[in-house]
C-alpha cells in the first residue's frame, strides 16, 4: 500500500470487523478507511463511537450483496486495498436459514471480487498489480472437524459440516479462483474461534457473562466435550494488519492462538472469574451450568497451526487466555449500556433514519 491508500473494511461494525477498523484507522492516518456495514443485527456503530470522528474514517451503510451498489462505491471511491470481514456469521442461524449465509457469504464476496476486478483491470493477460490487494477473513471452520489429535494447517483439504462453514468454504474458493483466473492481487487468513469485546451476546463467552451477570442459566451444548482455539480479537485484528502489508500475493495463513478448551472448562473458567468479581462465593456461578441438546452437526474439535504466520511473518498473540478473558469480563461489565442496548435492539432505533439506507 502507499502512503494515500484508500481501504474498504466490510463488516466494519460487526465483532473483529471494529476492532480491526479502529486498529487501521489509529495506526494508520495516512490511509482513508472507508467501512461498508449493512447494519444488520451483529452490526452497531456503538462499537466504533471512539474513532467515528477521526478524518481519516468513513462511514457507508450498504450490502455487498447489491451488485449494483457495490460497483457504483468502487468507481466513485476507487480502493486500492479491501479486507472483507461482512458475513452472516452465526452457526446456529445458518442452519435455520442456509440461503441467507449463500447470498451473503458466497454472492456478497463474488460481488467485491468483480468490482475489485473491474477497477483494478484485472486479466491474466496482464501482470499482477503490486499495489492493490483483496483480502478475504475467513474462518478455521472450512477445514472440518479434529479427533483427538492433530492441527489444520494451511494445506489440509477443506471439509465444512455446517451451512455456515459451507459458505465460507465456497467463498474462500471464488477467492483463490480470481487469483489464478484473472490475477486479482488476494490474500486469505482462516482464524480460529475469537472472543473479546464488542461480541454479540448469542455466542458462547458474551452470552454466558450476560447470564452469570443475572443469575440465568448457561446453556452448554451436549456435554461441553466441543474443543475449540481461542484468541483475543485485538491479536487477530493485529494479525489481519500484518498479512494485510506483507503476505505475497495467492498466499493463505492460518491464525490461532494454540490455545485449545473444551466448552466446559472455558465455561468453569469464566464462572470462577466472575465468582470474584461478583463478590460471590466460590463455587456460585458454577450451579447455573445446563447441558442442552447437541447442536446438528456439531464439530468436536477445532485448533489451528499458525506456525507459518509466526515463523514468516512474526505474528504471536500477545495475550495468555486467563488474561484475555478477564479483560473481557472486565469490559463487559464496564460497558453495561451496550450489553443492554444490544440485548433489547434499541441501538437499531437510535440509528434510524441516520445514514442513508441502500
Ligand atoms: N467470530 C469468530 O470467531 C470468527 C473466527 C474466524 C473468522 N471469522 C470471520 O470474520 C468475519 C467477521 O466475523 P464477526 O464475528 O465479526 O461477525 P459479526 O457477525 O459480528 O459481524 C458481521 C458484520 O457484517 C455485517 N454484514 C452482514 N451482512 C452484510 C451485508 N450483506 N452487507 C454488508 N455488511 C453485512 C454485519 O452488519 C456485521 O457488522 C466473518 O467473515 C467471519 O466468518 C469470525
């Protein structure tokens, strides 16, 4: 990127996708961050209230599945890099409504990658251009699932179980396609499971602070058995930054903390750390655990190596888990105005009528 660069971040309001926007927009005030969010139920510009006026931000309220819309914003704005994080991205949801995660999933990136494709020229005919770059965010969950043993590297086969890793599998594959069809400059990172602040509160960490915070129960899938690799959010927006300026062209790289849980035991972590900062005692929260049907197609165990991203480019997460979680708990229970706003959708009426709708 050059010192002038003007850079689209989709799903900026969303969970990682304000992190990683306040993360470009504070580093970086050379460059021109334009956020394009549609503003669905996981977006809220509450999120990004701290950098919303510097001059270096943009706000556009828009869906990336309007073909239309998106090669307008292209020829006006003309970007020189995107990273593109907007997604439907909640499991549950992709298996009561699949279409939805296709058109926003697959059409909504195929729509980015033609605009990026038109403004840039790009043609297999023609060199690579140096210095633009697409990055696709995309997810550990393509790879499928773990036994016992082993990590997904970079090269292990794709193998989605859900609506929701399908979509991002097929995405990842339009992505790969514009690269080696039309020599669209791309990079992609498939990170494992983040938590942190700003997560919508139906996911498995928010929602069960919510819950301990006011005493109702916390609903653990099957047995809590589940293994997933945490990461702070803040260390994957760093992440992004660093593959963003300086993976080659065509390249993908993995982005995990190697810190693998079951469900259960990040859930009896979290219940002893607010034990404490409840002042309740040891032990309390722990009686809210309730075990409730599997979910569909449930993957056992996920956990990433992310040794080509540490020994290539030097990424490592800055943040053991216990420390990260705390902050969170910390964070949640400092920011009770947002939680509650988020919980009842009242941050949906107050933007109303604010920006233009598309
Ligand atoms: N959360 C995780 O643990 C995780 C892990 C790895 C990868 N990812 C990927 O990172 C990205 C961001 O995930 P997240 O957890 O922040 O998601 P999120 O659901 O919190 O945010 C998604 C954002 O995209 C916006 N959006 C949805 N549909 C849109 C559309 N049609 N047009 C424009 N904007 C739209 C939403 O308004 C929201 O702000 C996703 O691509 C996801 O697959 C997430």
């Amino acid at each position: 990127m050059n010192q002038k660069s003007k850079i689209l971040i989709t799903g900026g309001a969303g969970f990682i996708g304000s992190h990683v926007v306040r993360l470009f927009v504070t580093k970086y005030p050379e460059y021109t961050i334009v956020n394009l969010d549609k503003l669905t139920y996981a977006g809220n510009l509450e999120n990004l209230k701290d950098i919303e006026d510097k001059p270096n931000y943009k706000f556009v309220k828009g869906d990336i599945t309007d073909a239309a819309f998106i090669n307008e914003l292209f020829s006006a704005e003309q970007f020189d890099g995107v990273i593109h994080l907007a997604a439907e991205s909640h499991v549950d949801r992709s298996i009561s409504n699949p279409l939805e995660f296709v058109q926003t999933n697959v059409i909504g990136t195929v729509n980015l990658l033609n605009a990026a494709k038109q403004t840039w020229g790009c043609n297999k005919d023609k060199p690579l251009p140096t210095d633009k770059r697409f990055y696709h965010v995309s997810t550990d969950e393509v790879y499928g699932s773990l036994g016992d043993e082993g990590l997904f590297t970079e090269e292990t086969a794709y193998d989605p179980h859900s609506p929701y890793s399908a979509s991002k599998a097929a995405s990842d594959h339009f992505v790969r396609a514009y690269f080696d069809t039309y020599n669209l400059p791309c990079v992609i990172s498939n990170c494992s499971n983040n938590y942190g602040p700003n997560h919508f509160p139906e996911k498995l960490i928010p929602l069960c602070i919510n819950n301990i915070k006011n005493n109702k129960p916390l609903p653990i899938y099957g047995k809590g058995e589940n293994v997933r690799d945490w990461l702070f959010v803040v260390d994957h927006a760093r992440a992004i930054d660093v593959v963003f300026h300086n993976a080659a062209n065509g390249t993908t790289y993995n982005i995990g903390g190697h810190n693998e849980w079951t469900n259960i035991d990040v859930i009896r972590l979290l219940c002893r750390i607010m034990d404490k900062k409840l002042g309740r005692e040891e032990g309390e929260n722990e009686k809210l655990i309730t075990f409730v049907k599997d979910r569909a197609g449930h993957d056992l165990r996920y956990a990433i190596d992310s040794a080509k991203l540490q020994n290539e480019l030097g990424w490592k997460p800055s943040l053991q888990f216990e420390e990260g979680l705390e902050l969170t708990v910390d964070w949640y229970l400092s920011n009770e105005d947002w939680l509650n706003s988020v919980t009842s959708g009242d941050y949906k009426k107050y933007y109303e009528g604010l920006y233009q709708d598309r």
